[in-house]
C-alpha cells in the first residue's frame, strides 16, 4: 500500500534519543555553544528535522547540558537549521542506574550476546533498583513526547524501550517509530533475560507503530521473541504482530553514511597531519586497519590472536605488514571494559615481543578519539578488518571502502549488520574463528590485484547505493501506511 | 500415517553411543565382570534391543574395556539378556580430542549456551587438529555400523552428530533415527560455530531419517539452523527437512525415568544409611534440596547466591532450613569445571561464614558419586531445586517427586527440557534471576499444605504418564514410517 494522507504529513516530527544532536561546550571565546554531533544518524536524522522544524529530546548528558535543560526548547546555532533540542536532566544516581546499569551492562549486553552465563549476568536486588530507574527515565521521556501533540514520533534505541507504549497510552493517536540501532536477541539469549523484564520490554516496544532494525537478522529475533506474549500474533512472513487491536509492523532499514560529508571532512588540515603519523607507522608496508570503539562486541582480542596466527603461519610477511588499531575510549565507567582492554592490550604487547624486530613493530595501537586518524587509516589500508562479535550496522565497514585509495580489502564478521549488504564484496569471517580469520588476513593481503579492484568497486557502489536521506524517509513512509488504517 | 511395514520391522536394531551400557570392572572374586550403567537411557535401549536381539556399538572408555575392545561381539552377562555389545578402541590422544576436546569443549558448551564470547571459544589450530580427530572417530563408528547390514540405527548424542551422514554413504537404504540428549542451540548461539564446523554438523546429522529431541524449544532450533544450507528446505510447521531427495523428519521425544527401578533402589540398603546422613544434616530442619552433576550448565552458583538472598530476606527462616547439595563429580580433566566448582564452593563458604551459628549450618555439600544419599534425599525435601541454564531435559526433576514423601516443591528452569511436562506443577523460575530464585526458594517453602500436595500428585502422574518404554517405540514408529515412503 503507498497511499499517502496529505494531512497526516504535515505532522511536525519529534526525535526522541539519549544522546542528544549536539553538546554544550565552552568553545575558544570562552562562551557556550552548541557542538553538533558526529555520525550518520545525526546527519539523517537533523536533515528530516530542519524539513520539517520539529523537536528533538534528549537526556542531558554534560553539567553544561543540565544547565541548558528544562522544558524549554533550544534553537540550535547551526546555520540553515530550523529545529530545536529540549534536555531532560535527571539526578547523577538515577542516570547512571538508566544508562550504565540498565542501558550499558543490561541490555547492549543481552543484545550483543556478551555474557559469561555461567556466571553473568547475576538479576539481583540492585538490578530491580536500577530496572525501576530505568523505567522512571522512560517515564520521563514519555511525557515530554506526550506535550508535542499528535506528532510523528521518532524514538531512537535501546535506551528508550519503554517509552513507545507510554507515549501510546497517553496519545493513542500518535504515530510513532521506534528504531534499534543494535542487534536484537534470539529467543534463547532473550530469555537471559527474567520473564518480567522481558515481558515488559516487548510490550513497551509495541506501543510503536513501525519497529525498524538494520538488519533482518534483527528484525526476524524480536518477530519470534513476540511470540512469547499470550495475546500478540505474530505473523513472521508479512513481519506484522496483532498487539491490542493495533498492528505493528516490524521493518528492516539499514543506515548508510553520509558520503559528502565523509569526503568534506577527509579534506581537513587534520588529516593531512594524520597521513603523515600513518605513514611514519607503515613505512611503506602493507597496512592492517582496525577502527572501532573500545567495546567488548567489537572483538578486539580475536582480531590480535587472529594477527598473531597468520604471522606465525606466513614467516614471508614478516617485516612487510603493520597493523594499526584505532581504538575510541568508550564506557570506561564500566569495569568489564576495563578489564577486558588490559587483556587486548597484553594480547598486542605479546605479538610485538614474539615477532618485532628492530625496525619493525608489527602492531601498533592508537587510544583515543582521533576521527583525523580514522580518515587517514582509511585512505591507506590494504585490509580493514571489522569481525565484530555482533554488531547492529558497523558503520566502519562502510566507510573505509568510502575513502579507501588502494583498493583494499574488506575482512567482514557474518554477525555485522552490514553483512547483508556488504559481504559479498568482502572476506567473510566467523568471529569466533582465530584460525580462519588468519586466513582470511592472509586472503585480503594476497588477493590478486584485479578481484580487489572488483571488489572495492562493489563495496564503493553498495555503499552510494544506500542513500542516508532514504533512511527516515522509508520509515516515515511506513508511519503514514500505518496511520492510513489496518492493511 | 500409522502403516507399519511388517518386514521392515524384522530388521535387527544397532544402537551407538559414546557411552556403552556396561563397563567392565575387576569384581570381588578378581574376576572380569561387566557392569551394567545406571540411568533411564540405558534401561529403554536396553529393553529395545532385548526384544529384536541387537547390539550396540560404544566406545572403550576404560583399560579394561580397551582390552575387550576390537571386531568381535562380547555377550552382556545380564540374566535375560540377549544382546551384544562391541566396543571400538581409540588412541588415547585421539580419544581426548574427540572426547574432551570438542565433544565436551565445544558442542557441549555450544549446545548449553555457557560461552564468554569476548574470550570464549578461541578457534584456533588445535581446535582445527581436535576436530579432524572427532570427525575420524565418527567415521569408525559409521565403518563399524555400517558391517550390520541395513539395520534400524539409534545413534546417540552429540559426540556421533557426524555419523549419521557417513553412515548414510554407505548404506544408502538404512533406516537411520539420530537421538540428541541435551540442548540444540538456536541460529544465533549456534553462529558461534564457524561456518565449515556448523554446516558439516548439520549435513551430519540429516544423514539421519528421524533427528530427535527431548523438547520442542531444541528442535524447532534445529530446524531454523537448517535453513543456513543452502540445498536444504525447511518445513517448520511440519518439523521436516528436504535434503539430498529425502524427507528428514523432526520428532520431540521427551524421555522418561524408570518408576519401578528407581523405587527399587530405594529399597537398597545402602539408602537406609543414607536417610540417617540426611537426617543427621536436616535435624528436623525445612530441607531444600539440589543434585546435580558438578557441571556449569547446572547453574549451581547462582543457586548459592539465591538461598543467601532468601537468608537475607527472611529472617524467619533462620535455623529453620538446610540447603542439601548433592554433586556427582564430573569432567574434572576440563579446567573450566575445576574453577567453576571452586566458585561454587567458595559461595557456600560465604553463605555459612553470614549466616551459620552454633547449631544451625545453613548449606552442607556433598561431593561424590553417591545415588544413595540423592534417594534418601528425593524422599526427604520440602524443596527441590533444579535451575539450570539450559538441560536437555534433566531427569532429577523427574526422579525427585516420584520418590518424595513430604509434598515436597519442585523449583523449575524454564529452560530445562523438562518444564514443557512439569512446569504448572512447579514454581517456574528465570535461572540468571537470582532476586526471582530467592522469591522462589520462599514460595516452595511457605506453600499452603494444600497447595503443596496438588502439585506433587501432578508431577507424579506427569512422570507416571510418560512411559519409558515408549521413548524407543515412538522413535522406532517414526523409523519405519519415514521407511515407508515420503509423506
């Protein structure tokens, strides 16, 4: 169905996310102002914003932010914008209980398969305490939506769970989208989860009228995950779940990047400065990327253990290739993050002790939040390797072959949302595979010169085929087909 | 389709396992004896293979068993016995990396969901040697199978999941049913494996006729893994599976216990004593019970940490109770079991370091082969708990309530295969949810009386209802149907 209602339309659009569109900053003149944020989804998501002059909500994450919150709306000092941020503030101790415990190291984790479930997770008395501030967050957020009216509603994430079926109760006309930006559970990882928080988390989520994922994987995991709740019908093939005399439709949606804006920023003095640091790294040798964030999901040690093996098997690369890892600090209040980058880091101190030499260091680690290097990295590498345990989208893959100019190879994990997209350019891997994610190092480094060009060709295409404007436009399609009545 | 080709059912019956059903032992009089295994498994094959004259194929496990291992049959000294049994003997190495190795290390772990998949597993070279050794001791079961002619083969469990398909080449028109006695992982878990392991598992196993399974949850995981073959069609509504012009048919077989053996057990002498050890640990005491295998899919730590939150609540309770936790050693060559059951032990420790005074122990283990005390133990508890992560099905819950006395409580795993028969006569439990598992813990004790005895007259006509005897039958039914013809 592609009827369209015209004055359904003209609905303003709210966004509604954790992480806000911009920060305050104390900027060089010593006065605040609003730093927009980096990444696609900004781009897409400001982009259908500005069209429309809606609303974007969103917690206050900085002291400056908190200042900044209240109930009135922000303009944002961009130049064009016609849009505006209202931040929430919570207490310190409630925040920290909604993002670390619950968001953080509840259900990314559950989400993302990252558990020891021999031992965690552990559901206790202080998860009751946290999954209560939780759902006081998500309160919170549903009655600031609710005061916009009969808007379109977009709502942004696993943070946010909750909030789409108490926005519908207290707006039961509201057309609402909710979007998960990381994979979704299979039905036995779901069920890590205690029967009451799980029951709550579906019924929360199918207060949305369109419930979109990058990827079908995803999207097919919360379709059979629904069929737990007694009175949903889930229908699998037309991805649609009879919830309360509503249907809601489950949609596949994978975000792209913002091709122009990559390039633009590709030309900045910055980087300049970083192709020099990348080259004084590789010498002129084959180069091995990684660029990630420092995350559990990522598969950081793997990749190490992974580098380490093909050197052992291939003595003919010794002193011919240098992996750089770019790595983004990220969570570094959860201790499992900690811990588990000191053993990335042991893993890489392992591989330089057995194989360097004198003039050669065969890994070298870049911590912290330096985009410039990023760039630079793309540019040069012959293999990007991205095996991510699980990963919603991974945008890395998409933008490395954007700027890459080698016609390097992309090392792709089946378990990456962009692997539907992506893979058949790519050297798939198993992520848990040490042995075959050796080969296929050794792969990506040894493909003749013609299939890499082939590939990076179909890489470069696929993702320019994507356009990021689609994005939300194909999700608010979706939201006028389900205002427009049961089809 | 209920026909049953009367020839057909003439055809001698060949089971395989790992596991034989007798070992032999050096007996009192310093004579080799065989002895014959415990359990409801051995007895329903055992019963099947008396009735058609069969053999069944296991491996040497032991010296002893090595000596009698090679081509001939060995006739079981079991009164009214006629059948044989052939043991295959295994380099010593070669047996521990089929056995240990990837049998125990990788499917069991797979199957049973108890990964740290940021660490755990590492597929690694050793992991590619041990699995070349799992897949040649299956193709000397499939050689050894395959000397019976075309035989109806029961081949047990996970450590045969390729013997099936090598079975198959070889005896295109043998009647083949495949057994899988624990979990089966869903898409998500089982994409752990990588891909060349979990595409060779799966064609190994549709090797088979019938593929079975003690509960619904494992075999619709089985199908939805199948529909990563790329040849294969899956027909989920109908449990079945075209592969290579044949129909595999998916059945749910959940297995029972042996009532009257069981009872008669209990009649031994040895269990006289043990009711005074379970007594001298309960001294009039509310008991709450568990038995397991010393094995991480049992889920004995978070079982700890329930009772001591159930401590800490519920004061009331304090010198009113016992936690009797019964292990039967196992897997003690794996190093992960030796530093989980170390955690296990340290969390007693705490709980009775809190809580314990004078007169009153609030946890006693014991740790040792020892059926008797587990007897004494079923008739004895007020509270039974069975937690596990995930079980294939998990025959205490089975056991327990057919022997108890007291309307003692069964506490249930949801994500045991048991809980599809037993779970409305059971207070269902999440088993990562310790704050659920402490609120269990005082339900089970402070049911009503009347409540309490509903329950167990349900589970014990639920056991009672489920004859042993028809788990080969249904299966050997299923056999000849699938012989007769696509259906």
């Amino acid at each position: 169905m592609t009827h369209t209602d015209a004055t359904s339309d003209r609905r303003p659009l709210v966004i509604a996310s954790n992480r806000g569109p911009a920060s305050f900053a104390v900027d060089e003149h010593g006065e605040v102002a609003a730093r927009r944020g980096a990444g696609g989804l900004v781009t897409a998501l400001i982009g259908a914003l500005q069209a429309s002059g809606g609303l974007w909500i969103a917690s206050a994450m900085s002291e400056i932010d908190r200042e900044h919150a209240g109930s009135g709306r922000i303009e944002i000092g961009d130049p064009g914008a016609r849009y505006s941020v209202r931040y929430l503030a919570f207490d310190p101790g409630e925040f920290h209980a909604f993002y670390n415990e619950v968001s953080n190291r509840v259900l990314w984790m559950l989400h993302h398969c990252l558990w020891d479930a021999p031992r965690t997770p552990v559901f206790d008395a202080a998860t009751t305490r946290a999954w209560n501030a939780y759902r006081r967050v998500n309160v919170a957020f549903s009655e600031a939506l609710e005061e916009e009216g009969d808007a379109d509603f977009l709502i942004q994430d696993y943070h946010l769970s909750l909030a789409p079926a108490m926005l519908r109760a207290r707006r039961p006309g509201a057309r609402i989208a909710y979007f998960s930006h990381i994979p979704f559970a299979g039905s036995e990882h779901f069920r890590v989860l205690p029967r009451r928080y799980r029951l709550e988390l579906l019924e929360g989520l199918l207060g949305a009228d369109v419930i979109g994922f990058h990827a079908s994987a995803w999207a097919e995991n919360f379709l059979v995950d629904c069929r737990e709740l007694p009175r949903a019908t889930v229908n699998l093939r037309a991805r649609s779940i009879r919830w309360q005399g509503r249907t809601v439709r489950v949609g596949v949606y994978p975000i792209s990047i913002d091709v122009e804006a990559l390039r633009a920023e590709s030309r900045e003095d910055a980087v300049d400065e970083a192709r020099r640091r990348v080259e004084a790294v590789a010498g002129g040798r084959a180069l091995l990327l990684r660029v990630d964030r420092a995350e559990l999901s990522k598969n950081i040690l793997r990749g190490f253990l992974a580098y380490e093996r093909f050197l052992e098997r291939c003595a003919h690369w010794h002193g011919r290739v240098v992996f750089l890892a770019q790595f983004n600090p990220s969570r570094e209040d959860v201790p499992e993050y900690g811990r588990y980058m000191e053993e990335c880091f042991r893993a890489v101190d392992a591989v330089n002790d057995r194989f360097g030499r004198g003039d050669w260091r065969p890994v070298t680690v870049s911590y912290g939040d330096d985009f410039a290097l990023a760039i630079a990295g793309y540019e040069r590498y012959d293999a990007l390797l991205v095996n991510p345990v699980f990963d919603g989208m991974n945008l890395v893959a998409k933008e490395g072959p954007t700027l890459n100019r080698r016609d390097g190879t992309l090392i792709l994990s089946e378990n990456a949302g962009a692997f539907p997209e992506l893979g058949r350019h790519a050297v798939r891997v198993s992520p848990f595979d040490v042995e075959g994610t050796a080969d296929a190092i050794r792969e990506a480094l040894e493909m003749p010169a013609v299939e890499r060009a082939r590939r990076a060709r179909g890489l470069r295409a696929a993702v320019q085929r994507n356009r990021l404007d689609a994005w939300v436009e194909r999700q608010r399609a979706a939201l006028r087909r389900a205002g427009a009545g049961p089809g």
